[in-house]
C-alpha cells in the first residue's frame, strides 16, 4: 500500500460533508486530491501532502507535525508535508483540509503536456 486508506476516508468525508467537488489521482506514490483540476492535497505514504500557498507557507511550518515538501533536494514553497502527529485528531485534519482548500482557487493549474507518439 502506498498510502494510508483510512487517511484517505477521512479526507474524503470531510470533502464530502464540505459538498467539494473532487476526484483522485494516482500520483508522486500516493494519491492526490484534486478540485477544479487543481492539485489541493493528497496523501504520500503517511503524510499529508498540502498544497496552502506561500501566504501562510512559514506560519504553518511552526505546526506539529509539519515540514516543507522537498523531493528534489530544494523545497517547494506554498507545499507542505504533515505527518501523523500534525492531523491525528479530526480538528486538526480539519484545518489542513481547510487552508488547501481555501488556496485552490488562487492556485494556477499546471500545464496539460502534448503526448508525444
């Protein structure tokens, strides 16, 4: 398993109960939640992985569990990593869910590539 299933319940009840219009993707070894064809969150092995911006980008650094999302060796600003300790309770899922989702529609969506035969 590439990431965690009961994580991805939880996320999905609360978009859900949020009436989001989402759909998943398979992606980066895990999954990734997307609204208005937009990256918003998803789940990388135990983590959460939360698109929130560069405007609460450092606050969010200083919350359990959290810590910038780096897979090239440079982090990547207004994306971070939270690990079980930061979203265990609901109340705290709940705040990541909500400041992804309060980003999204400033985010741009990324480009669609040609397919090449």
């Amino acid at each position: 398993m590439a990431y965690d299933e009961y994580l991805e319940e939880r996320i999905d009840r609360m978009l859900q109960e949020k009436k989001t219009s989402f759909h998943t993707k398979k992606m980066m070894g895990g999954l990734c939640y997307m609204v208005d064809d937009k990256m918003c969150l998803g789940i990388v092995k135990g983590e959460v992985m939360a698109r929130i911006g560069e405007a609460v980008y450092l606050k969010a650094l200083t919350k359990t569990g959290c810590k910038e999302m780096n897979f090239t060796g440079r982090p990547m600003k207004g994306f971070v990593f939270i690990s079980a300790d930061g979203y265990d309770m609901d109340e705290d899922l709940e705040h990541w869910v909500q400041l992804c989702l309060d980003y999204n529609p400033l985010a741009k969506k990324s480009k669609k590539r040609n397919k090449q035969h």
